[in-house]
C-alpha cells in the first residue's frame, strides 16, 4: 500500500474523529462505531483516496468537484453541522488545521493536482 500524503492522511483522522463523535453522541455507542456509520466512514475515506486534487485537496465544502453520492453527501453534511462545533474541544488540532484549511482558495477543477499549473 502506497503511503498517503500527510495533508490527506490528516483530512482521514479528521474524517473518522467527526463520525466517531456524530456515532457516539447521536447513536449512544461507546468505543466502536455503528455499521452505518462504518459504511459511511469506508466511502467517505474511499472518495478521499480517489480525489482529482490530491495533495492539494481543498476542503470538501470548497471543492469545485462533488463526488459524494447526493444520499452520503447529506449524511457527511450531517455529520460535520453536528461535529464540526464539538471538533473544537475533543479534536483542537484537528479542528484548527482544517478551518485554516477551509480558508485556502480551491484550485480550478481543470487543473487537479495541479498538473495544468505549469502550462501558459
């Protein structure tokens, strides 16, 4: 398996802290994550893995690019209005890295991963 870049391995732990608090607090499980959430968790990682952008991945709110599925981008859409807040006191550095990055301008959607910038 072929390593990540660290800014999309850091997007994944922010991924899986906000189900984990949206699972805990909204499903009362303790520890482990439902099956549900799970599933969202295993599709939400795999658009990661495969996104256009790669190591320079906008935040997916600033993403000219929507590859969420409607029916799991209203789930993760869910997910975030109810953990992002929370992110604050249980994930700060989670939580500040990706409002820092939430800030960046996105790059257009004819250039992912920046292999266009180079052309004039």
């Amino acid at each position: 398996m072929v390593k990540a870049h660290p800014k999309i391995e850091r997007e994944r732990k922010t991924l899986e802290a906000m189900i984990r608090i949206f699972c805990r607090e909204s499903h009362g499980t303790k520890g482990e994550i439902c099956n549900d959430c799970a599933g969202l968790l295993a599709y939400a990682v795999k658009r990661l893995d495969k996104c256009p952008f790669g190591a320079k991945k906008p935040t997916c709110a600033n993403c000219p690019v929507h590859c969420y599925r409607p029916d799991m981008r209203e789930q993760i859409r869910a997910v975030m209005r109810h953990a992002g807040p929370r992110m604050i006191w249980r994930h700060p550095v989670l939580a500040a890295r990706h409002l820092i990055e939430g800030r960046r301008k996105a790059p257009s959607p004819s250039s992912p991963g920046g292999r266009d910038a180079n052309k004039t």
